[in-house]
C-alpha cells in the first residue's frame, strides 16, 4: 500500500437499484432518490476509490460537500453515482 498514490482525480463508480431505503415520497408517487441518499453513494464511491491506497485499519470520511441534483431516479430504477478524490 504506497501512500503516495493517494492523489487528487481517483475515482469510483456505484450502481445501485433504488429502493424504499433511498428514497423520498413527499412529492407523491412511488418515490425518487432522495438527496441525502445521493451523497451517501457518492461518499460510499469516494471511499472505494481510495481504500486499496490506505494502510490497514485506515479508511476516509468527507467533510464538505457541494452538489446539484439535477435529476430524480425512481424507485426501482438504477442510480449511477461517480465519487471522485478532489
């Protein structure tokens, strides 16, 4: 595990179905992805970028987060969401 590999441009990808567990039904319907839900594939894809780079017992967390959802994904639809190490 070389420390130094860990640099800025890493990326992972996740692909999930969207169930009950992720989404949000206030605006009717069967319900879409919610935004909080979003962010935890993202920062889930962001650890998995970096997790072969980091030593033994090591992991990451974000701390800031700034994003636009600019689309819903339904519920039983697939959500593809990027994380990448800024």
């Amino acid at each position: 595990m070389d420390i130094e590999k860990l640099q800025p441009g890493l990326s992972a990808e996740i692909t999930t179905m969207v169930d009950d567990s992720l989404v949000v039904k206030h605006i009717g319907g069967n319900g879409v992805l919610s935004t909080p839900s979003m962010i935890g594939l993202m920062e889930r894809a962001g650890i998995q970028a970096v997790q072969s780079i980091l030593p033994e017992g090591y992991t990451t967390v974000g701390f800031e987060v700034n994003v636009k959802h600019f689309a819903a994904t339904r519920k039983g639809k697939k959500s593809h969401r990027p994380g990448r190490v800024a």
